[in-house]
C-alpha cells in the first residue's frame, strides 16, 4: 500500500480534497452544491396593470425588482439596458404564491427582473465514477466540512496514517460554472458587510457567466446597467463573495486538522 510505503520510506504525502476539481464527493447533493443566481426579465408600458406568471421551477425566488428605462442616446445599440438608479423598486410583495406577479405600473418603460437562487448543478472536470458527483457548496462552512469528512472521514481507512505519512489536504484549483455566486444569505450577509440593502439595485450585478472560469472577460456582457452606481454594486458584491469564500471555504479548510475529522 502507498501510505505504508511511504511511512516506512519516511515520506510525508499530501492528497488533494477529492479525485477532482473543484473539489467535490457522492456525499454532495444536488441541493448541497454551489448556488447560482439566475433571472428572467420582462419589459412592459405602465399605466397599467400588469400580471406576470413566473416560472417556479427555476428555483426559489430571492426578489422581483422593476426598474425605469432611461431613454438615453444610442438606445437600441447592442449592449445593457440602461436602468434609472433613481427610480427602482422592490416588486417581491406583489407576489402571489410564490409564481404570481400583480403591479399596476406607472407610466412609463418598466423593466422587471425575477431573481432566483438556484443549484448550479457543476460537476468536477474528468470525474471518474458513474454516479453523480457535484461540486460542494463552497459558501456554506458545513457542506465544506460534511464533503471532508466524506473524502477522508472513517469510512476511508485514512485515520491510522493522520500526521505520518498523511500530512496535509489541498485544492488543486476552482474552475468554476456559475454564472453568479449566490448564498443561502446572502443578501443578509451583504447589507451586513456593506452597509445597505442589495436588492434593489440587483439588475446591476448580471453578466454573462460573470463567475464562469470559462468564459472570457470579453464574452461577460451585462444586459442592464445602473449609469453612476453599476460599478459600486459591482464592487460591493464581489468583495462580499470574496469575504464568504475566505471565511467559509478558505480559512474553514486552513484550520481543518485531519486529526478532527470524524471526531
């Protein structure tokens, strides 16, 4: 056996945190996976009532917001949708049921936008079994923890070889899918961490496969902006993910000992 010959050998070995990456097990369900945050969007005239069924299976609904479109210069060009910052509102109450939406808009070009969080599904590049393997969820410290101990927990026999020749555990790399990170709270996590309440100002933060290790910069196109406040929410929630990657992922694994695990 490689462990046994490695200890008599006096070489210390270190695993990677699964066969794949990113880093993923069978223990992973689907549920359990990353989060992404999705949308549909809908244009509509005001000066009237508008009802809109939304689609429940897309996932569970985070906020519906409608935005004013700003008549600018050069409006029907390829590129965002250009969205009055000033006049945004949070349509989420006007939801029935989960699925119904009922507004009376006021006059005027209205964009609404229904957001959703979502699994993403990601499988790990190459992965070698049958079954279905799906990347954890590296926004939640829990499900980090549950695939650990998967991977090196008591049923892999790892134990006797913690510390010698065992030494460390490591991520390889994140080739991420998503097209944008999404927590369960994150909305709470970012009014918290930023000072004020993220949902109205959503439509600011879509762009294609933003998060996506697969699709170039050039190809991460927005289809609405907010003129004068876009590149803050933009900032704003990437630092956020950034915070919740480091506490929930990074640093969860940094002070993981493998003497814990299954403990």
């Amino acid at each position: 056996m490689a462990l046994e010959t490695a200890r008599e050998s006096g070489i210390g070995v270190d695993l990677t945190a699964g066969a794949r990456w990113p880093s993923a097990s069978r223990a992973v369900e689907l549920s359990d996976g990353l989060l992404g945050l999705t949308h549909a969007s809908f244009r509509v005239d005001g000066g009237r009532a508008v009802r809109i069924e939304l689609d429940e299976t897309r996932g569970e609904l985070v906020a519906v917001v409608a935005a004013r479109i700003q008549a600018a210069k050069g409006a029907g060009r390829a590129g965002p949708v250009n969205l009055d910052a000033s006049d945004l509102r949070v349509l989420t109450p006007f939801v029935h049921q989960n699925s119904l939406l009922n507004w009376t808009a006021p006059a005027g070009q209205w964009q609404i936008i229904a957001f959703w969080s979502a699994p993403t599904g990601q499988t790990p590049v190459g992965y070698p079994g049958k079954d279905p393997a799906y990347v954890v969820n590296h926004f939640d410290r829990e499900h980090v923890y549950a695939n650990y101990d998967y991977l090196f927990g008591a049923r892999t026999g790892l134990r006797p070889y913690f510390g010698d020749p065992l030494r460390a555990i490591f991520n390889d790399s994140f080739e991420f899918t998503t097209g944008r990170h999404f927590a369960k709270d994150f909305l709470a996590e970012f009014r918290a961490r930023r000072g004020y309440d993220l949902t109205p100002f959503l439509p600011a933060v879509l762009a294609r496969g933003y998060n996506n290790a697969h699709v170039r910069p050039a190809q991460k196109r927005r289809p609405f902006a907010l003129p004068g406040v876009s590149e803050r929410i933009i900032y704003d929630y990437d630092r956020t993910v950034s915070d919740l990657f480091i506490e929930r992922f990074v640093r969860a694994t940094s002070g993981l000992s493998l003497i814990h695990i299954s403990e």
